[in-house]
C-alpha cells in the first residue's frame, strides 16, 4: 500500500479552504445584494422571484369555494389561487390577496372583520386569517409540511376547525399547536395505503356543540365503487361521532343554514354530481341543484371533494358555484339566479 508522507497529508486540508473559499465568498456577496434589492410584492413570503405575470378578464371561474358575510351584503370567493370580495347582487370583485401563494378557501369570521383561507405563502401550507381591512395577517398553523383544506370559525370566532393531513383538527385564533378532534383506526380496508379514513368540509349549524363534516373510509382508487364519503356529526361535549347520511353515491360538503333547520351536502347520482337539501325538522330530502359540476371524489380532493357553499343570513338562499358562475339559490325550489362578476387577473 503507498504511504502518504506527513508533509503531503497535512497539506489537503488547506488545499480544501483555498478552493472553497472563493465559492463561500460569491455567495455571501450574492446574499447581501439579495437583501439589499427590495422584495417583489407579488413575491410575498415566497424564495422564488416572478419573473414574469400573465393579466386578463374573465367572467368564469373553475371550482371557486365562495362564503357570504355575516351582514348579507357580501361575497369572498377564490380564483385562480387569489382571494376576491365583491358586493352580493355581483359585479367587478376587488382582490384580497394577490401575488405568487396559491391563496384558496376563504369563509368569514363569525363578525364579519376577517377570513380565514389556506395558503402556501411562507413556503408550505398553512391556515392564515386576513383582516378585511388588510392592516393584519396571522398564520395559526405552524411548518411547512403538513396538507390543509377547508378551515372554518366556530360560532364564538375563537377557533378554527379545518382539516390536516386528512384529519379534523382546531387550533386557536391566535395560534398554537391545535388538537386533533375525532381519532379513528389508522387505516379501513387495507390495499396501498389508500385506506386511511379522511374528514373534509368542517361545517356550523345553529347548535356549536356540534362539527358536521365528511369521512371516507373507502379504499382511494380511479373510477372507484361508491359510496365513499358519508356525512358525520362530531359531539364537542362527549367527542363521540354519529353518522347522518348512507347515500349511494356518496354525501360531501355539508352547508348548514343559520337558522339551523336547512342542511346541504352533495352527492353523485347516475354518473352525475347535484345537491340535496335535507329539512333537519321533518328529515325529508330532495334535489336542489341538479346536475352541478363534477366532485373530486376519484381523486385526491386537494381543495376539498365539492367547492365551498354558503347560505345567506336569513336562511333563503344558498350561494354556490357550477358552470363556471355563482349562483343564488333558492331553498323554495325556484329558479337559481346568476350572480355575474368580472375579475382582473393578475
């Protein structure tokens, strides 16, 4: 075996510092010019700079979950990864946020001052509230590799309720580390771990005792044998879970009226996606809105199975979205009525 002599091997590693030095030197340069150029404020928290933005006007707009503010007067929706409000009768939507996050989700406060959304603008996903006068934004989750969708305010404002990594959890409105509501058996069915029992679309009736949402504990696959999903109800007083729906094609998306005697979920039927509203009196059902547009059943439901609906403050009217509009319907039965809209995109 050759030797190395004593003289050579203690040579290496100031050969080692010299040729690194050069590197380590560039790019602390690089740094400081980096802090000294402002920041892109479409950049918002992210690393990447946007190079480049596309700009258009649209009236259409795919899968946009929408909620209505408390006084009735307005609407916050989603759109192309931005968050609009616009004035309920519709018209031109004014941004809440724009930039490079993909900003999803919005549902109201319970005092109508701020939304709670999803977003990625710190690098991960994460649940953030926005004070409609822009002035405060406060993340309430913490990291950066968790999955969340479909946050929603208990009734006091206190809380928020959403859904991570497929399970129900609630943290503080001010933040921390939350606690996990409802804990199954980790997995149903078995087969590629496809199995893991999921819960979307927390939702408030008039009673905040109770957390209706949906659970699957089908195996996940394409073109899979429904149902899937069916509705729960989540006791907050004794932490027990009671099933309220067995359709056939599966029960999603739960919308609860405020005068907590309507309930709106969607369901497939004949290769189709509608809307059933349940009187929560009588227990009768029937179809609200039938076609809509297709759920996210088959697939991994990244923004929820159905998009976010709401009823309006006197218990009339819920405000959904198919066919690429937003639409006013009512819970009489009568004809659903357009509620038009034009937004900027940036």
């Amino acid at each position: 075996m050759r030797r190395i002599s004593a003289r050579r091997h203690w040579r290496l590693p100031l050969l080692t510092v010299a040729l690194s030095a050069s590197p380590l030197a560039a790019q602390d340069e690089q740094s400081a010019d980096s802090a000294r150029r402002p920041r892109n404020p479409i950049q918002e928290g992210l690393p990447l700079a946007p190079a480049r933005t596309v700009e258009f006007t649209t009236t259409e707009g795919s899968w946009m979950s929408v909620d209505v503010s408390p006084d009735g007067q307005t609407l916050v929706f989603d759109l192309l990864g931005d968050i609009y409000t616009m004035p309920m009768t519709g018209g031109r939507a004014t941004p809440l946020t724009q930039g490079m996050a993909f900003d999803a989700q919005p549902r109201f406060s319970p005092d109508g001052s701020r939304i709670v959304f999803t977003s990625d603008r710190n690098g991960g996903e994460g649940v953030w509230i926005l004070s409609l006068d822009l002035k405060d934004t406060v993340q309430i989750t913490r990291g950066k590799n968790d999955k969340y969708e479909s946050p929603e305010f208990t009734p006091d404002g206190r809380y928020v309720v959403f859904t991570k990594n497929y399970r129900l959890h609630m943290a503080h409105v001010d933040g921390g580390s939350g606690i996990q509501l409802i804990r199954d058996p980790e997995r149903q069915g078995g087969g590629g771990g496809g199995g893991l029992i999921r819960y979307m679309g927390a939702a408030f009736g008039k009673d905040p005792r109770y957390v209706w949402t949906a659970r699957r504990t089908g195996i996940w696959q394409y073109n899979t044998a429904l149902p899937d999903y069916q509705l729960v109800v989540y006791d907050r007083d004794t932490g027990e879970t009671a099933t309220r729906s067995s359709r056939p094609g599966s029960a999603f998306r739960p919308t609860l009226s405020p005068d907590g005697r309507w309930l709106v979920y969607g369901t497939r039927y004949a290769a189709q996606t509608g809307l059933r509203i349940r009187d929560l009196e009588t227990g009768s059902e029937r179809w609200l809105a039938y076609p809509v547009q297709r759920d996210d059943q088959e697939s991994r439901a990244t923004l929820d199975v159905y998009p976010g609906m709401s009823f309006t403050p006197d218990s009339r009217n819920l405000i959904a979205t198919y066919g690429g509009k937003l639409w006013s319907i009512p819970v009489d039965g009568s004809a659903p009525t357009n509620i038009p809209f034009e937004v900027n995109v940036r």
